[in-house]
C-alpha cells in the first residue's frame, strides 16, 4: 500500500492557460475525493466519485474545472483558462466504500500558483 | 449547509501544558466528527474519530467525546510534546458520499 498520490506536486502556470493534475488513490479504494485548500483554510470539497461515477460536484466547481475517473482508478481534475484565484493547494483522498465514518486518506496535494 | 467552527489560533504552549482545541458543529441528521492533523511538510492524517453521540475518539494521548447536546467536539491532550506541533482541523462528514467539511485549522506551537 503505497498510499495516495499526486501528480505534480507543484504547478506554476500563467492566467489563462490550461493545467490538469493526477490522483492515483489506494488501489482497492472506491470512492475519491477532491478538496481545495487556500492559505489560512480548511480544505473545501469539490467533487465525489464512487468508482468511475462523478456523484456529487460542490457549487465551488465552477464551469471551468471538469474532473473524470475513467476506469474507476486514477482521476485527473483539469481547470481551463485558469485564473489568479485558482492558486491553491489541490487535495485528492480516498476511501473503501464501507459505510459511514471511514476514514478518508489524502494525498499530498498539487500546489497550484496562476502568475 | 453543513459547518464546522473551532477555536482560531494560533496557540502556542509549552511542553507538558495541557491542550484544548474548541470544536462546534452545524449538521443535519447525524454525522461522523474527525480530527485530522497537518504536520510541517506533510500531509493530512486521521488523528481521531467518532461515530455517534458519547463516543471518545482517542489516539497518541489525544481524546475527543462526540457530544450531541451541545454539538461540540473538543480536541484534548493531557500533556503535550514538541512534537505535537502542527495544524488541527476539525471536520464533519454525512450524507450519501461522506465528504469532509472542515474548520478553519488550528496552528499549534509547542516550545520546549
């Protein structure tokens, strides 16, 4: 069990352009989640998946964020035409699908810095 | 909507001080309480947890009760080392996909 990873850890990007990031959750962990976290803050959720189905997105994920799971493994979150209030630090945890209170296991995080 | 309030920090102590960090909950239905700790340079982990009305979490000497008449659940520990210092969050879950809503964080210093 490697534990949750995250692909890049860092990403420097100019307004405008487009940037993705990589979740690989704990192999046998159905259900992933992505959560943004601002200096200062807690971590805010964005989007749920239960193996390759996106079930429940938060009204902070605007137009411009679009997250899959196509196999029901790996997830990439890709935010289009960034602008400078995206710089945060991007979370991806996972979780087996055992019912309530499981503990959710997080990744490292991609910090993302729009210039 | 789901919230989670806790005490601002930052609180620095020194060691062998007792700790208490505030937590206090907004929910529907009945949810799931954590405390998840950011150590520097690291990521986010599980600290404690609890499932339902009167139970204590505990790990690493911290505890927590889950207390539902007063909609709180307060981070303790008796006596705390240089190498508690970290971040506290407090956070919530419930509902279908049992996401997480999280406190601000607390930021805790402990001096030798």
């Amino acid at each position: 069990d490697t534990g949750v990873s995250q692909d890049p850890r860092h990403k420097i990007t100019k307004r405008g352009q487009n940037v993705t990031f990589r979740c690989d959750p704990i192999s046998e962990h159905n259900r992933l989640y992505w959560y943004r976290q601002t200096l200062g803050q807690g971590p805010e959720f964005l989007t749920y998946f239960q193996n390759e189905a996106q079930l429940e997105k938060s009204r902070l994920l605007s137009n411009r964020f679009s997250a899959e799971r196509p196999k029901g493994s790996f997830s990439t979150l890709e935010i289009q035409r960034t602008e400078q209030g995206d710089s945060a630090m991007y979370l991806c945890a996972s979780s087996p699908d055992r019912g309530k209170g499981y503990e959710q296991y997080f990744g490292p995080g991609t910090r993302l810095t729009v210039t | 909507g789901d919230s989670v309030t806790q005490m601002e920090g930052p609180v620095t102590l020194s060691e062998e001080a007792f700790l208490t960090i505030n937590c206090t909950y907004t929910a529907t239905g009945y949810p799931s309480l954590f405390w998840y700790v950011q150590y520097p340079g690291e990521g986010l982990q599980l600290l404690l947890k609890a499932t339902k009305a009167d139970d204590k979490g505990s790990n690493k000497g911290f505890e927590a009760t889950y207390r539902k008449e007063t909609t709180s659940f307060h981070l303790e520990k008796g006596s705390v080392q240089v190498s508690d210092s970290a971040v506290y969050f407090c956070a919530l879950s419930g509902g279908g996909s049992e996401k997480l809503v999280f406190g601000k964080g607390t930021k805790l210093t402990v001096n030798p």
